[in-house]
C-alpha cells in the first residue's frame, strides 16, 4: 500500500515532533499472519502515535462520522482506515475486519469505542468484545501511556510530553462461534482484556468493568 507508506512515514516524523516517544514490546508484534491489535483510547493521536511504529499496514476501526468530509474520505481508506457506526452494534464494519483477517491482514480496534474523557480506561462495548471472541487469531494488545497529556479530548491544542507505547504478549483466546457461547464470554474476557491494556498503560490492573453496548 504506497499511499499507506508514505504517509505512514510522515506522521512518524511529525510524532516526533509533538512527544518524545519510548516503544516497549516491539518483539510481541507478529512478523506475519494475521492478528488483532487492541488499544486503549486516550487522544485523537493515538492511532497516529501507534500505527507509526507498527511495521505492518494495519487496518483500523475509523468512527463513520470521519468520512463526512471529502477530503478525510479519501485519506481515511489510504491510510487503513474503515468506517464504523459509534453506539450501536454495526453488521458491516465486522464482516469487514472479519474479511480482512480472513485475507491474513492487521486489524486495529479500540474496544472502548471512543476517547476517554479522563484518560483512564473506559468500559468496553460489548460488539468488539464479540468480534474478538469471534476472530480466532492472536489478540496483540498496545498500551498508549502519556497520550493524553499530549492531547486530551477536552483540550485545545497539543502539548509536548512524554508517550509510552507497550505491545504486550499475544493474547490467545480461540475462535468462537457458537453465539451463545460468545455471550457468556463476554464478562470475562473484557475484564481479562482490560486488566492487560491498564497495566501496559501504567493505569491500576483493577478498575471499573462492565462491558457497555
């Protein structure tokens, strides 16, 4: 993907220059074959600051509401992006990740759905939960600490700091397809999921669980 490349290696620099940037866990990122990498979700500069020391082309959940403006739908596509309904559950943005690992690509999900508004993990939402118990493929989880002194949602501009970026070990959970099986799972699975992004996000491993919609 040349367009992904290029720009690829253009927000590297420019990340570079709004935080000092420390990458842990490199050697936990498959070199090949398909899997799903999981994030938490402190600032808009996330899936910039992560995606650009990942060497694979990832393919990342992109709220739908970014593909209003031409210009952000034509980049989004290039850059990996594909578009996802926030809150509510949406058939087609999983057949597309489903699709896209079925080809042997990277899949990039935020299983809170949406930034935080105080840079602590937030519940996630059960569809992505689902997905995830559905895949069948090596779960990589990335914990972004610092990117919300960088960039928080509420702020007005960026603000040089320090950022953190651990890739933990890959997480195995089997592929599931029987629905209600994949029900049952949910409670657990979040709480074991989120516990791993809290600790490689320097946050407490125990938190406040419950899987939202």
């Amino acid at each position: 993907m040349t367009w992904y490349r290029f720009f690829k290696s253009i927000i590297w620099v420019l990340m570079k220059v709004v935080a000092r940037i420390r990458v842990e866990g490199r050697e936990n990122i498959p070199e090949s074959g398909p899997f799903l990498l999981i994030f938490n979700h402190q600032s808009f500069l996330d899936p910039l600051l992560a995606q650009s020391h990942i060497p694979h082309t990832v393919h990342s959940m992109t709220k739908s509401t970014q593909f209003a403006h031409p210009l952000f739908r034509w980049l989004v596509p290039r850059v990996g992006g594909f578009p996802v309904r926030r809150y509510r559950v949406d058939p087609q943005a999983v057949r597309t990740a489903l699709r896209y690992l079925d080809e042997g690509k990277v899949v990039g999900v935020y299983p809170e759905g949406e930034r935080s508004w105080d840079g602590v993990l937030q519940p996630f939402r059960r569809g992505t939960v689902r997905l995830l118990l559905k895949a069948g493929v090596p779960i990589v989880p990335c914990g972004l600490e610092g990117s919300f002194d960088v960039f928080p949602r509420w702020g007005a501009g960026v603000r040089r700091s320090h950022v953190t970026i651990r890739f933990g070990e890959p997480i195995h959970l089997g592929r599931h397809d029987d629905r209600e099986e994949r029900e049952r799972l949910v409670p657990e699975t979040e709480e074991s999921l989120a516990r791993v992004l809290r600790r490689l996000s320097g946050e407490p491993e125990e938190g406040f669980l419950g899987a939202g919609r």
